[in-house]
C-alpha cells in the first residue's frame, strides 16, 4: 500500500549539528509573521483577537521549540511556504516530513 504524503512540516529548534537555536522566542516570531496566512485568507473576525494560523503553529515536542507547517500552505500561499522553508534552511534548522496523529481515536 503506498503511504499518504506528509500533511506537515516539522521545523525543529536544533541546527544540523545539535545546538539549539537562539532566540529562544523564534518560533512564536515565525508563527506570528505567518498568521496573517490563513485557510480563508487573512480577513480576521469582528472581536476575534490576534492568533496563530492553523496553518503555521509554534509547539514544543520532547523538549524542543518546533514550528509545525502545514503543507496546505503550499498549496494556497506559495510564497509563504517559501519563506518558512528558506527560514528553516538559512539557519540550519532541521526539517521533518510527517503527519500530526490524533490525542484520541
């Protein structure tokens, strides 16, 4: 059976040599400049306040910042797909192909 492909992107806070990646806000800084890019564009609700995008979440994953990317953005904003991607290849950071699984079945 051929396997789906990867629904996201996994921008870790370690460099391709291991050290963490300074500073340690950088992924909330990511995902606030992408949250303008979301499903629906960028129109903000009336009372709705500041967030993230669905499509570009900063999280923490074993103790490591990640930003996770979802490939939907490729699809709707290629240009800013881009600049996450050149982001995470400018600064060394390590890139993981994969698909988020449910907390519960």
């Amino acid at each position: 059976m051929a396997q789906p492909a990867a629904k996201q992107v996994f921008i870790q806070g370690v460099t391709s040599t291991g050290r963490a990646f300074r500073p340690s806000d950088w992924a909330e800084r990511l995902a606030g400049v992408m949250s303008q890019f979301r499903p629906g564009g960028g129109k903000a609700m009336q009372g709705s306040h500041i967030a993230y995008s669905s499509w570009c979440v900063p999280t923490v994953m074993n103790g490591v910042k990640v930003v996770v990317v979802s490939t939907d953005l490729r699809e709707a904003e290629p240009m800013a797909w881009d600049f996450v991607m050149h982001f995470a290849r400018d600064n060394d950071l390590q890139v993981v192909e994969a698909c988020l699984m449910p907390d519960k079945i």
